[in-house]
C-alpha cells in the first residue's frame, strides 16, 4: 500500500500553517479584498497535491501569493493613492441622524441591513447616531450623538469640576466639539499627519 500521502498530507499542514502565520492575523470579517482573494486561492492551490500534484511546486505557487500580497500591503502603507485602490475608503452611511440613502446604494447594502449592524452594536436608534461609516472590511464604524453616548471618567471628573465652580461651560461645549476620526472620512484628509516613517 502507497503511503505517500501521510507526508503529503503533514507538508500541506505545515506549509500551511507557516505561509499564513506569514499572511498576518486577521479573521475573516477584517480581511480585505485582497487577502480575501488571496486566501481563496491558497485553500485551492494548498489542496492540490493530494491529487498527484508535485507538492513543492504548489507551496512555492503559494508563497509568491503571500509574498505578493505582502508587497501590496507594503505598498498601500507608502501610498495613500494606492492604499484606497486596494483597499478603498471608509464611506459615510449616517450623519447626524439621516442616511445616506445614495451611499448605501452605492454600496448595495438595504436599511434592513443596515440596522442588523446597528443592532450588532446595541444601538437603538438610526436618530442616536452622529455618525456611521462602513469600514474598508466591511464592519460598521460609528459614534453616538454627544447626548447619547455613555459617560466616561473623565465626562464625570469635568462634571464635578464645573459643579465646583473651577470650569465653565464653554470649555465643556469646546471638548465635545472637537474633530475626530469621522470628520476626517468626511474631510478625506488626516487632522494631524501621521509621523512621516508610518506613511
């Protein structure tokens, strides 16, 4: 009896494990388009010496996919025009309460979809949030109206604080107002650059 495919089969296993330990760490749900493709095409490639296929063949096909997909990455990081071709942009679904009925369109996704993503992250309603994006991998990014969001320690400290009489309440009104990230998908610029070796 030809035993050969208990060694195939322990190479396969191990060749890989290895090459997508390489790949990174990242589940499905936060995989992009790329490494979605890229995957696809090493669970088929990777299976294909069970068939007779010459094994070293198809892991080294299988490491030019992560090692081209590593370049992508690599190049995307150094490349903000590259980076949103391969792995696109956030795009604003919600803002201040109404949606974007163009962009959801645009991304082929219902309301009823919509709010099965909302409910995911326990917000009640479409009015309570100032802002919704869909992320490059697909999750839903939000942030809840000032009046809606929890309170932090540090919203309770400048609380007692200006009880005590030593803020007042425009500085209260001047923290809340702040950018953050949801402006800048709505401004397509960054507030502060990033430090130029992670660009």
């Amino acid at each position: 009896m030809d035993l050969h495919f208990i060694w195939k089969g322990i190479v396969i296993v191990f060749g890989g494990v290895l090459i997508l330990r390489l790949a990174g760490r990242k589940s499905i749900s936060q995989m992009t388009v790329a490494q979605t493709v890229m995957m696809i095409a090493v669970g088929s490639l990777i299976i294909q010496p069970v068939g007779d296929r010459n094994i070293w063949i198809t892991m080294i096909i299988t490491l030019i996919l992560v090692m081209t997909l590593l370049l992508i990455e690599f190049i995307a990081i150094k490349n903000d025009a590259l980076e949103s071709f391969f792995y696109s942009k956030p795009i604003i679904v919600i803002e201040n309460g109404q949606i974007h009925e163009e962009n959801l369109k645009r991304l082929r996704l219902t309301v009823d979809m919509l709010e099965v993503r909302m409910r995911q992250q326990s917000i009640q309603k479409i009015s309570d949030v100032q802002w919704a994006t869909i992320e490059p991998n697909g999750q839903l990014g939000f942030l809840l109206k000032p009046e809606k969001q929890p309170a932090t320690k540090e919203d309770i400290q400048m609380l007692l604080s200006i009880l005590k009489g030593s803020r007042t309440n425009q500085s209260l009104i001047n923290s809340s107002e702040s950018r953050n990230l949801f402006t800048e998908v709505v401004h397509k610029k960054h507030e502060k650059q990033p430090p130029e070796h992670l660009n």
